[in-house]
C-alpha cells in the first residue's frame, strides 16, 4: 500500500514537472516577439540587418527612444487617444452595468427576447455596421471630431460587456434584494449599495476589455479622424509614422514600444481583477 502511494506521487510530481515546463517553454515562446520589438528598439539599422541575428543588442541604444518621442508626436497622440478612452470606459462600464442589472434582477415585459437580441447582436461582425454608421454621422456635424467614437460606447459599452456584467450579477442571491425591499430601498439603492460593491471584478473587466479595444482600435479612428493630423490616436499615428520611416525600423520599434507599453501596464495592474472577473461569470447561468 505504501509503494503505490508512493509510486503515485512519484508519477504525480512526473507530470506536474512536465507540465511546468511545457508552461515555461510556451511563455517563453508567447513572450519572445514582445523581447524582439524591446530588443530591436534598442539597435541601429545596421545591427538589425545583420547575420545571423542577434538576441541581445551589441550596443543598448536607449538614445533612440528620445529621438522616437519627438519624431513620433507621442505626447499629442497619447493625449488624444486618452481623450477618447476616458469617457468611452467610464460611459461603457456604467451602461453596461445599468443594462446588466436590468437583465439580471429585474422583471419587465420582453426581457428575454431584448437580451436574446443583444446577446444575438454579438454574431453580427463589425463590418456589417460600419458603413452604416459612417452614413449616418457623415450627415451631422461631428464628422472629424472624437464624438463618433465616443457617443456609442454610452448605449452599453458593448453586447459582450452587458452579458459579462449580467453573468456575474446572477452569481449575487437574490436573498439581497429582497431584505432590501423589505428595508425600504429603491432599485437604485441596491444597485449602488448592494450590487455594484459585489461586482466590481467584472467592472474591472468591462473596463480593461473596453480599454484595449479603443487602444488597439484604428479601423475607426482612421475612418472618423481622416485628415485631422492634430486629432490622430497612437494606432493612427503608429501607422503614419511607418508609413514615413521607409527602412527606419528601428525608430518604428521604438514608437511600437510606446504604443504598447501603457495597456501592459494597465493589464498588470488589473489583473487579479480580471481573471477573478473570467472565472466568476459563468458560475450560474
């Protein structure tokens, strides 16, 4: 009985090593296109087009970081992206949270055909929508300014993100709400007392989804921005910024490192929120 105890274990420890190292080897593996941008940044032209390539830098040319801000304009894009990010995540997360509790505690005519079209609405691809709505915004005044990318994100931040914050919202009992009937309170006093202290995880979440959505976005910003060289985001001017290096790769690493640098933060910051946010929504359907 021991030796197979002990043989047990023996084979457990086996696996539990096989599969930390299968981890390390695809970490390693995720994480070395990020290293070679770092790496890249750091070298002039002629050292990128060596053979056989280098994994760390001859010389580490932090210099070229300096001469990248400036050419790059980053400060102008970066406050331009932040003026659309700002009110986007804080517009889509409160809607969405609005909507959500709607969906999740509260009863009305048609809640299940509404939320089976929004839930639907997530089939549709963005392409289907996006000529549409350029029609409609070419015919207002607010074509070349940030409102169009703006204004939709405060109609729920998103299908995905009302069903997220929905899902976490069924994990809370119902048991709540009912002894703050009896106490009195209104549905907006649970929201703000009871529920939304219960779901911030998920809150987080929405707010780092939509964060790297309007971060990464360019499709739009090019379509709405177009021309508008003093309104142009970190995604806009990372592609113009290409566009004019010709062979200049190594300022194009360096503004790529800028560009992506802030949402890895953020991410690392609100990570435990997020993986608690994942895990917790699918709880109870």
């Amino acid at each position: 009985m021991i030796n197979a105890n002990q043989e047990r274990e023996n084979r457990e420890n086996t696996l539990n090593n096989i599969a930390l190292i299968a981890t390390i080897v695809v970490a390693i593996l995720v994480m070395f296109p990020i290293w070679w941008i770092i790496r890249s940044s750091l070298m002039n032209n002629a050292q990128l087009y060596s053979a056989p390539p280098a994994v760390l830098p001859p010389n580490w040319l932090f210099s070229n970081y300096p001469k990248a801000l400036s050419d790059f304009h980053f400060w102008l894009y970066f406050k331009n992206t932040m003026t659309i990010i700002i009110p986007s995540v804080l517009a889509g997360t409160i809607t969405a949270t609005f909507c959500g509790y709607a969906f999740a505690r509260l009863r009305f005519p048609g809640k299940k055909f509404i939320f089976s079209l929004c839930v639907g609405s997530m089939l549709l691809p963005g392409m289907v929508t996006l000529i549409p709505l350029y029609i409609m915004w070419s015919r207002t005044p607010l074509m070349g300014t940030f409102w169009p990318l703006i204004l939709p994100y405060f109609c729920g931040g998103g299908a995905f993100n009302i069903f997220l914050i929905r899902q976490f919202m069924r994990t809370i009992p119902m048991e709540l709400d009912e002894a703050a009937y009896i106490d009195g309170a209104g549905y907006f006093t649970i929201l703000t007392r009871i529920i939304i202290p219960a779901v911030k995880p998920a809150m987080i979440v929405v707010s780092l989804l939509l964060f790297i959505i309007l971060w990464n976005d360019l499709l739009t910003q090019m379509i709405y921005l177009v021309g508008e060289t003093d309104k142009y985001t970190i995604s806009v001017g990372l592609t113009i910024f290409r566009g004019s290096l010709r062979q200049d790769w190594s300022m194009f690493m360096c503004a790529t490192c800028m560009a992506f640098i802030p949402g890895v933060v953020l991410f690392l910051i609100g990570q435990r929120y997020f993986m608690e946010g994942i895990v917790l929504t699918g709880m109870k359907n």
